[in-house]
C-alpha cells in the first residue's frame, strides 16, 4: 500500500538549519574540549611520576580519538544540512516547475 506525501520546502529549510546549527555547536565544543584536553595539559594533570607515564598516554590517546570521532560526527552533521537543504531547494524547483504547467494550462 503506498501513501501520498508532501515535502515542505520551508520545513526542509528549517530542518537543514538545526543540523547545521547542531554542526556549530559540536564543531565549537571539540574545539574547546580538545583546548582543554590536550596533550599538555593531560601531562601537567598527571604530573611527572614515572608511574603515571602509561596512564599518561592512554588518557592522550583517548582525548585523541574523541577529538576525531566528535570532529566526524559533526562534519556528518553538515553534510546532512547539506544534503537536506538542497532536497528542499530541488522540491521548491519541482513545485514552482509543476506551478507553472499549471499556470500555463489555463490560457
């Protein structure tokens, strides 16, 4: 059974929008997080104990990789603004296409 659907450009807009926003928002809170979470200041944390070399690294090595898979998840973020916002441009240019056959039928 198949059902009718209406996509709504402005909906779509609004849509691409938030994910952009959402984009912006995790894209500036890696960048503070991975300020905050470097390398440096993982070392300054642990201090210089022999002991705490291995932790040392491992917690580097975990900031690291949230740093790459947030950054991911965010460029992501993006593409599907993207992606959404030139669905909805196409259907304003399908409906205003479709408007016009219309508008020219009644001559």
């Amino acid at each position: 059974m198949s059902e009718n659907f209406y996509l709504d450009a402005r909906e779509l807009g609004q849509l691409a929008g938030a994910f952009d926003t959402r984009a912006r928002d995790l894209a500036s809170a890696v960048k503070a997080f991975e300020r905050g979470a470097g390398a440096e200041q993982i070392h300054d944390g642990f201090g210089l104990l022999t002991e705490s070399a291995e932790v040392t690294s491992t917690y580097v090595d975990l900031a690291a990789e949230m740093v790459e898979g947030l950054g991911g998840l965010a460029r992501q973020f993006e593409a599907v603004s993207q992606a959404v916002q030139d669905n909805a441009r196409n259907s304003e240019l399908a409906d205003d296409a479709l408007a016009g056959l219309f508008e020219g039928g009644k001559s």
